[in-house]
C-alpha cells in the first residue's frame, strides 16, 4: 500500500517531491514568512491564538482601528474563527491572549513614496507587542503576524519570535493591464488583497490602451462611452478602489499611455490622432499605427483638460503617462506633422516625442503631480524629478541613474512571458547592469513592478499568471539583498501559494474548474495529471505560434490557459532525478521516479478517449503522447540500470531523438520533463546527464 | 497501474461508483438538466456555441436587454469565452448560431406570486429559439439554455432539443437565518445567482433574531445600532440585492420575527419586551424567555412605524413576521400581561399571541402587505389572506388549506439537518398529509421553502450546506410530480454542483481549503480519504453532543464543519458493495472494493500523524481508527469469500460488534461506512445482508 499512498501524494497533491512526503513529521515548523524579513530571532514556545484573543491599539492615528479590522477580519479567514471571536480592545482582558499594537504616528493623508514601513514583533508565550514609527508599519507586521499563526497540537498559535524588520526598496509595485482586457472590480480587490499579504505597496493601473479607455471621464465622455465597449470603472469605483488600496497601505499610481497605444481614445476624439479616423476599438495586439498629434495646440487642451481631470481623481504623486512603443507611422504620413518638425528642429521621430513628454511633463507638473513613464520618455530635456520605468533592464535603469533620474526595474518581472518563479526571484533591482553603481546612485533605484499584461489573460485566469511568483518578486523587493536561498523560497512559496485562498485569488481554486469545463467532465484526473506537468510556451511565443490570429474576443479556455506558468511537478520531478543520477539516492527514490514515468506511460489512453468528447482535449492529445512516449523512455533506461546493464546505443540515440521532439510545442503548451527523462536516458546510457534547453520555437 | 489509476479516481474524485470510470466513453451524453423540465423531446445533432454567437430580442419590455446581458455573462462564465464574443443583437448576422428570444410582455414592476414563469424552447442545427409569455419564463428558459451547452468535439455546443416547460408549484424559495450568523452581501448575491440557475423564485430573508438585527432602521436606529453588533444591512445594500434577485426573477420576502426571537431588538429598545431589561445579544442556541409585550398600546406604535417602514423597503407583497416560538415565561411572569388577559378574556399563551397576531396583520394590511408567518400563527381569527409556512408538515398545510388558507411546505427542507439529498428529494408539498386534499384545496398549497437556519453556519461554510442538496428541492417544486428517480437526480446533481461552481459559490471549493487548514499542511490526501467518507451528526445532535456549550462565537472550523452533509463517497461505496452481496458482480468490482477497503485500513497512520500537529485533526483519531478497523474487517470478509470459505461465527459477531461501535459519532461526526462494511461480514459468513440504521446518539 506504501506505493499506492505515494502515488497518490504524487498526482492528488501535485508534488514529486519525496522530502514533502511525511510533512508532519517535522519538528520544529519552520516559518512560512514571505517576503522573509530582515532579522528574525526564534524562540521556544507558542502564543494561542483563541476564540479569546484582543487586540489593544495604541497611537493617536485615528485610521489605527480600521487596520486593526482588516487585520482581524483576515485572522477570521485564515483560522475560520468567526467575527465576534475578535475585539479591538484597548484594555484587554486580564488573562487573555493579546496583541498589543502601537503605532508612533499616522500616515500622510495621500501615501507618499518613501514613508517608514518598519515594525518590530514579538511574540512570546503570553502575548505579542507590535510597533512601528507609523501605521503603515503596522500594516506590514500584521501581515507578519497573521503568516505566523499555524494550527499546533494545542490549536491555532503564533510561535515566540523576535522580528525586526523593513523594506529594501521603498518602491514595490505590480501593475495590471485593464486596457487590453478589462478586470472587473473583485479581481482588482482581491489582487489589493493579496498584495498587502506580501507587502507590496504600489499598485501600478494600466487604464488606457488600444483596446479600450477604462476610466469614466466626466470632462470627455466618450472617451469611455466609445472607447470601452461599456467595461469601464466609474469614477466612483475608482475612489472605492484607491480607498481599499489606502487601506491596506498600497499606494495606486494611474498610468494613461500617450502618445502611442492610443487608438481607443481616438474612437471617441480621432481629432487627437495624427492621422484622420474614423477609428475603431482594436482587437488585436501589436504596436499600431495611431498616436496622438504632438503637433497641434488642441491636443494639450485636451490633454490639460484630461490630466487636470484625472489629476483631482488620483491622489498619488505619481502620474504615468506610458511613453513606449511610438512606431512613428501616422508621424510619418502627415505632412503637416512633418512641416512642424522641420520648424522646430526636430530630427526625428525620438525628438518630435520627447517634443511631446516635454510639453506632458508640464502640464503634469502644473496639475501638481510629478510624470512617470517607460524608458522611451528619458531624455536630457525633462527634469530631474521624473521617474522611469524600465523595462529594459539594469543597465538602462543604471545610465537614468547616472544622469540623476530615479527609476524602478520591470525587466524581469513580466509575469505575462510565463518564466519560472526562480527566474523572477534571480532579477534584482541591483543586478546586472545596476551592480558597480555608486550608492549615491543606487539610491536612485526606488525598486521594481511586476507587469501583468493582458493580451492572454482573463478575469478567470489572471490570478493564476500573478500568483503565487509574485509573491517572490515581492520578497526580492522587501528582503535583505542576501535572502538568495531558491529552494527555501519554493518550500515557503508552496504555503503562501495556498495561504493566499483566503482572499478568494483563483489561481488555485479556478485550475480544477477550467479542467472540468475542457474534459466536460468532473473526471479530470488524466487531464490533470497531464496538465500537471505542462506550461504555456514562454514569452511572445503564443502571439507567433496560434493557428488563427488571436485577438481580444478570443477564448482564454483551452489547456494552455489552465496551465500553471510554471511546473511545480515538473520542476520537483527535475529534482528527484537530478539526485538519482548524481548518486543521491535514497530509499523509495526509484520506486517514485517508476510509478511516475508508468503514470505518465498510461495516461494518454485515459486522454484520448476524453478526447473523443473534446476539442479543447483534442489539441493537446500530441503532447500526451509525447509524455506516454517519454514515461516509456524513462521505464526502459530504469530496466537497463535496474539490470546493471549499459543501455545500447542505437536505442538511447533513438529515444534521445524523442525527447527533442517531445520539446516542441504542441497546442501551445511545452512539455515540462523531457529534461529529466533526457536524464535517465543517458544516466542508463553510461552517458553524462546533461541539461536541456528549450528549443528556439518554444521560446 | 490499472488499481492505481483507479484508488486514483477513487480518493482523488470522490467517487466510488465503477459505472463514472471511463465518462468518456458515454455516447450520446444525457442532458444535465436540473431542475428536470415538464416535457423535453431530444433530437439529433447540435448547435455551436462560439465566439461568433449571439442573441437577438424580440418583445417591448425593456428589461429584456438586462436579462439577455445577464444570461451573456452567466454563458462566459460557463465557457471562459470572453465579453466581447457576444453581443446582444436585433439582426443577428447571417450564417452565426444564434438564439432568438420573444418576450410576450414585460413582469409586474414588482414581481407578484403566480405569475407566468413557462417557455418553449427550441434547439436546432442552425439556432435556437426562445419564447416565454413573460420575461421571467424568458429567464428560466435561459437557465435550461445554459445547463445544455457543453464542450463537444466540435467546441462548446448545445444539442437539438425541444422543451416545454413550466413550473408545478408558483412558489419556490430558500431561506437564509442571517440573524444567527450574518452573511455577508457576496454570499448572498453568489446564492441568488444558484438559486436563479436551478429556477428558485423567492429568497426569504430571515433578518431578525435573539443573536442579532440585520436591518438599518432610520426611524428606530438602536435596532441595529446596539443589536447587530455592528453586522447590519444598510437600506441601500438591502435595495441592491432585492434588484439583484429581481433581475434573476426572484422575489424577496423579509422576515421579521415576533413576538419572540427578539432579543436583539429590546437591546436598544427594551420597553418593547415584557420584562424589565436590560437586554444584551443572545450568544447562546435555543427558545428564549423575551417576547414582546402584546399588552401595551406602545408595542404596537413602534411596529406600525417599524412596519411601515420595512414595507417601503421591501417592496414584496409579503411581509413575514416569523410568530414561532413563543415559552410565554415572561408573559407568564408579568402581572399587568395576565390582568390584561384577564381583563380580555384571553386564556391561555396561544390566544395572546393570537390577539398579537390579529393587531399586527391589522398593521401588516395597512401597509399593503399580505401577512405571512409559522404554523403557530394559524387561527381561525386571521384573515384568508395570510399564508402559513409550514415546519410541522403536510397535515398541518392540509388543515390549512381545508381552512382556507394558503400555505407552503418547510418541513423536510430543513438544510441545517444534515440530512441526505435523497431525503429532501422524497418530500413532496403534496405528499403525507396532503396527498388526499381535493384539487381546490390542493391549490391552496403555493409550494415550498427550504431553510438555511444558521446556529452552525459561517460564511465560509453556508455554502456548502445549502448546495447542491438545494438544486435537488428545487427540481422537486419545479418538476412533474412523477419526477422521482433518484440515481438520475445524483446523476445529474453531481454535474450541477460543479456546474455551480462558475458562481463562486464555494461548496466545492472550501473544501480543500478547510482541510489544509486542519491539517496545517497542503498534504491534506490522508485527511480528504477520511472526510470523505464521514458526515456531520444529524438534526439536533451537534447541539447536544458538544463538550462545551454552543455559542455563536464559536469557530466554524472543525472537521464537522468541512465535512459534507452528505458523503457521496460513501453512498456510491455503499451502491457498490449492495451489488457485490447481490450477485450483480461485475469485472473490477471486487478489486475496487479491496483496493477502497485496503486505503481505509492504512489510512489511519497518516492521520495519527498529521494529529500531532494539529488539535482539529486530533478530534477526529477515533473515527480514523474506526474507518482502520472497519477496512480491515471488510478485507478479511473478503479473504473468506474469496477461499469459498464460509466466515466462523465468532469472527462475524466480533466485527459486527466492531461495526456497531463505529456508528457512535467521534469529534460529532459520523463515519457513513459502516454498513456496507456490516454487509460484507455478513454476506461473508453466509448471512443476510440487513441495513444498518443510526444510532439515536448520532441522530
């Protein structure tokens, strides 16, 4: 029965991993804390955390309480106490477990970029004391707190810590693309909510693109009314969502993207384009054609109009006004477009646009804010206060640097390129091209955003693209340069994945619900088991590799849609084999690789009789059989080794030649464990075990 | 890796039953239709449903463009295409599927009982067609639409079917105690999107109880201010979900207990009680002393107001005012009240509330409401108008309708009882006691309600005690009366409850969450093989069996309270081993019997392991090693069969004795196995197999 279990574990749980197998047997729990702060001292012994547990606050900021609600509110999801389990109290009961919270002073009225977020935390066996020089860090040591609280053999319990701890980077963003697809309201919330559980403090709102104007203009409604196709946040909800943000100590910067990825604003206003409409909402994706005419007066009435508008609507400091991707086009063919820059020096399209930012930064300015904008906008002419986005890296965020401009990273962490978390996790903001800078300039760094954009991604499958790699990204951005530890991070990963259920984030929940609706069955065990190990191809790869040309109406349902960014089976299958054929074997290791290259040998019967019943099933039966062909391979090199026999030659070329082919994409989606079966060919083969890189059209 | 594959299927899916192993293999698939319509006709071949599809609208109403949005955004979430794939359209272009739908006439501005809910639906190749008297037959017809279209091999389809259909009763509801627990606005909407996709018709919102007032009151502010413990519904919140509902086609009835139940409302306004306060929140589960003061002039002031003004709020024709379970002790303790009934000859309890009832139906009709109310209401002195809601039964709705009064059926759709689908499913509104009522007095009988009482409810476990066991009623007051075949309603519920799950209702998915939380680990496999198979106690016994009194501080979160109230694992186990006793063997019976018997047995090392970890699985060792002992005994009843020997007679009376042992509950649940168990050791020692009833202690 032994094996049964195990197998079990393997497919039900989605691990390969045989240290995880016998999880209770550990003693001590080790902390599931994420981001990992910056000096944590454990201690022995436990607080409860019962049905009698308060809650005392201390300070004078008035905005203390509703924090301390949330805080409570959250404990109730993760322990499943219920409300009046919890009071904020200042006196507590004499006896009672207790957190004792004190904040030095409020928080400015708008959160400003740079306020303390430091805390200090301990619990010991008769209560816990937080404080922190403002609210905000109390904020971030609730969230502290709320990660230490486990169910013991005693109940629910926090253990005896000491933690001091604050940011690295004052800046720690993610931005979500609402133009290209629309989220509605609860998926913005919840996300606020898992962002707050991780620390982060800007979300960056991506509210215009040529697919659609997200954003009720009360000055220019047809903006929205023509721009949008009716999916719009009115500026009530947009109050509503910066004041839950605010709440949870999250700063919301808007970003409007000008002069290029225009073309919804232009449905409504084609005045503003450089080339005459009529214009229609985009459905496709791309760098297109329309942009705003950086020549004519009209367009920055327009534009003060719009930004003073938004400007009173947006508290933050900040207003991003994009700047990327101008091809140049409509620039190009308009001959009056093409006098104004003769007239004004102006020998290209570069400067015809940092013409433009030069005249945006103004009116930014004059409305009191100070302009954020990708890599394009920096140029000598703006003024020192601007700040850049980079998505081009280090380096490029390094030389901003060097001429006195603050900046944060976004190359590296697009979580759209479905890279692996430990990829995300190796970036820092200090890396690269950044690292033999001064540190009067590093401290120009403010720090980084993750990018969700959302060419590929829906209301339903976008949480599964931002998390749980998010929340490493988060930890790179909060915690001491020196917390490096890859395999640390996925064990504490694997909690906080599941952890995060309790705000409702889908990216677990909704993987099991899109396999029933592909197989049109709740018997998805061979579809997941096959899923299990798959991810979607990486990068730009999906927009080259359809075989329709996807646009904005397409379906997001199929199998690469449910297919996590990264292969957690896959990636601890990877581990196990590694360990076998360097020698590291251990007891039940071999049994575990069988049962699961058997597993894999078998299923792609189960998946083509669902595929009978399926075209959503239908498109990735090829990859099914890759991986039958593959569990296969695997068996027969285990025989060989098994037998203390060399695997011959010819069958290991053959079967090597497999594995290439088995790297191809099929239906969109990359097979995950042609690596470790290439592997155990070889190991089998007398050969060295060598890695294997994806091949170009995968990528 | 055939028994693998399959102990797979059986602990990883929850499913025993051998005929769900190869779903695939179906040809052609049966429609998943529940609640199940008045006529259907299939037909051959099907209509895609694709990104190209749309809707055309025909009829004056101008609602019907909100009903066809909202059907459009319940399609998205069945299929994961996205917002744009479908537009509402007059002209539909030629050559697209289309589903035409003709409205005859808009519904009452407030929707009124009886009225028109039937349609005619027509699925063909190249479209479908829609046609409803009323835009609110328009909606269910809509639902049936929805249930129908699935992934196909072609994409997602619906088949060529034509349906007839109209509801048996006019009305068909589910009530949820708010008062007890409050529920916030999200579980409320996700539980009207259910009840509008099995084809509900009114939510009776229970919103005042001894533990808490639910309702902003403007006019009496102390209602909620001191007796919700800050957990109330604004008036607006209370308009958002009524128009909510009425976009699904479903009323909203409020219910206002009294005279009893009441506590909450004599915090703030303790004269209105007929004892001296003061008066705190009722923490505790029971028949309470407080009661109005039926005596005083006063009392009937403050209602009036009160009423008046809830009857603005809501605008439904009914106005529930609860009238169950009055003790009379404090009538009984107070002198004015018994000089008073002296005074006007009123002899007894029941003829003072009686009188009570008399003046506030005088209030209720005043302000154009129809009085509603318990059985306890019901006497001759009340107008015909008022409509009983039935907790003791048919015979009691009988009487009342030979009386003259309407009346609907409760009993038996208690959803808090944990009983069985299949027990709710046998009760009939005219079954028992009213199965020899004349027509006429038949039609006296409006339908049913069932009740979500909530002393053991929190937010995050309504859900699912209320689904899909509700789908199941619903079909009962839909459906003919001669739809009674209980395999096909599990059949189809077991689609449905997935199906469900598009609405982010969460009786499937907190399942596992729950468990990781008990367990304190994502390893919960061990942990879902035993909650799988167990069931919470029965009726009254969760109240009784605690070992601390109940309160409504009380955490939710125990293995009672993940548990479902029904184990499908165990009914389809159960299934299985009654055709294995009967000699209906077939292939792979046996070996799944073993293979199920075989995890039992090892199981229960996982569980004493994860136990040291965790006080909430520790509660649940004893049924652990019962589910081990049974597994066990089941395996050696097996190992006789299969020696052709007959079992001795010591060995069966000693497992028998086992058997009985396991029924008792263990940490208040109950282990659902035991008698297919009993029958295996029976049919092992040549006995008869007999059914196994539960014990009192765990009913």
């Amino acid at each position: 029965m032994r094996i049964l279990l195990l197998l079990l574990t393997v497919f039900a749980l989605c691990s390969f991993s045989l240290e995880q197998e016998n999880p209770a047997a550990r003693q001590p729990r080790p902390l599931n804390l994420m981001p990992w702060p910056a000096d944590v001292k454990t201690s022995t012994g436990q607080m409860l955390v019962d049905p009698t547990f308060s809650v005392s606050l201390h300070g004078s900021d008035p905005r203390l309480k509703k924090t301390a609600e949330i805080f409570l509110d959250d404990l109730r999801r993760h322990t499943g106490m219920l409300p009046l389990d919890f009071s904020v109290n200042d006196h507590p009961e004499q006896g009672h477990p207790a957190l004792s919270i004190t904040s030095g002073q409020a928080n400015k009225e708008v959160l400003e970029l740079g306020e303390d977020e430091s805390y200090k935390l301990e619990v010991t066996l008769s209560g816990a004391t937080l404080t922190a020089p403002t609210t905000l860090g109390v904020m971030r040591g609730l969230q502290t707190f709320l990660q230490l609280v486990e169910i013991t053999p005693q109940g629910f319990a926090a253990p005896a810590v000491a933690i001091d701890d604050k940011p690295r980077f004052p800046w720690r963003g993610l931005m979500i693309d609402c133009g290209r697809h629309f989220m509605p309201l609860d998926v913005l919330k919840r996300n606020l909510d898992g962002m707050a559980a991780v620390k982060l403090n800007v979300f960056h709102w991506h509210l215009s693109e040529n697919q659609g104007f997200r954003v009720e203009s009360k000055k220019y409604p047809k903006l929205q009314e023509m721009g949008s196709d009716g999916l719009y946040y009115t500026q009530e909800q947009v109050r509503d969502v910066i004041e839950y943000a605010r709440e949870r100590g999250i700063r919301v910067v808007p970003e409007f993207d000008m002069p290029g990825h225009s073309t919804a604003w232009f449905v409504g206003y084609p005045d503003l384009a450089s080339a005459p409409g009529p214009y229609s909402i985009e459905r496709h994706w791309g760098v297109f054609d329309p942009a705003m005419d950086p020549t004519r007066e009209s367009t920055y009435k327009f534009l003060d109009g719009f930004i003073g508008e938004m400007a009173k609507l947006f508290p933050d400091q900040f207003f991003h006004i994009g700047g990327d991707e101008v091809n140049g086009k409509q620039w190009d063919a308009n001959p009056k477009i093409q006098e104004f820059m003769h007239g004004h020096s102006l020998k290209n399209n570069a400067d015809l646009q940092a013409y433009f930012n030069t005249r945006i930064q103004k009116i930014v300015a004059k409305h009191g804010k100070t302009m954020e904008g990708w890599d394009e906008i920096l140029r000598p002419d703006l003024p020192k206060s601007i700040v850049i986005q980079s998505w081009r890296g280090q380096e490029s965020l390094g030389q901003a640097a060097q001429q006195g401009y603050r900046g944060l990273l976004s190359h590296g962490y697009y979580l759209d390129l479905m890279q692996s978390t430990e990829q995300h996790y190796d970036v820092d903001p200090f890396g690269d091209g950044a690292a033999n800078l001064s540190d009067a300039d590093k401290g120009k760094i403010l720090g980084g955003e993750a990018c969700m954009w959302a060419e590929y991604v829906s209301a339903e499958t976008i949480d599964s693209r931002i998390w749980p790699r998010m929340a490493a990204i988060a930890e790179r951005l909060w915690s001491p340069q020196n917390v490096t530890d890859v395999d640390s991070m996925y064990a504490r990963l694997d909690v906080i994945s599941h952890w995060l259920d309790a705000y409702k984030l889908e990216h677990n929940t909704d993987y099991d619900e899109m396999l029933r609706r592909i197989a049109g069955s709740n018997h998805i065990g061979p579809l997941r088991g096959l899923t299990d190990v798959v991810e979607p191809v990486k990068n730009y790869a999906r927009e080259r590799g359809g075989t329709t040309e996807p646009t904005s109406l397409m379906p997001l349902n199929r199998v690469i849609d449910a297919a996590r960014p990264e292969s957690i089976s896959a990636r601890n299958f990877s581990k196990v084999v590694n360990d076998f054929v360097s020698g590291k074997m251990k007891p039940g290791m071999e049994a575990h690789i069988r049962s699961t290259l058997t597993h894999w040998r078998d299923n792609s019967d189960e998946i083509a009789r669902l595929a009978t019943n399926s075209s959503l099933v239908q498109e990735v039966v090829p990859v099914s059989q890759n991986l039958s062909a593959l569990g296969a391979a695997g068996l027969q090199a285990l025989e060989y080794l098994d037998r203390g026999e060399k695997a011959p030659q010819p069958w290991a070329e053959q079967q090597l030649a497999l594995v290439q082919q088995s790297l191809e994409p099929k239906g969109q989606v990359l097979l995950m464990v042609a690596g470790p079966v290439q592997k155990l060919i070889q190991f089998s083969a007398g050969e060295t075990p060598t890695e294997l890189p994806l091949p170009r059209s995968a990528q």
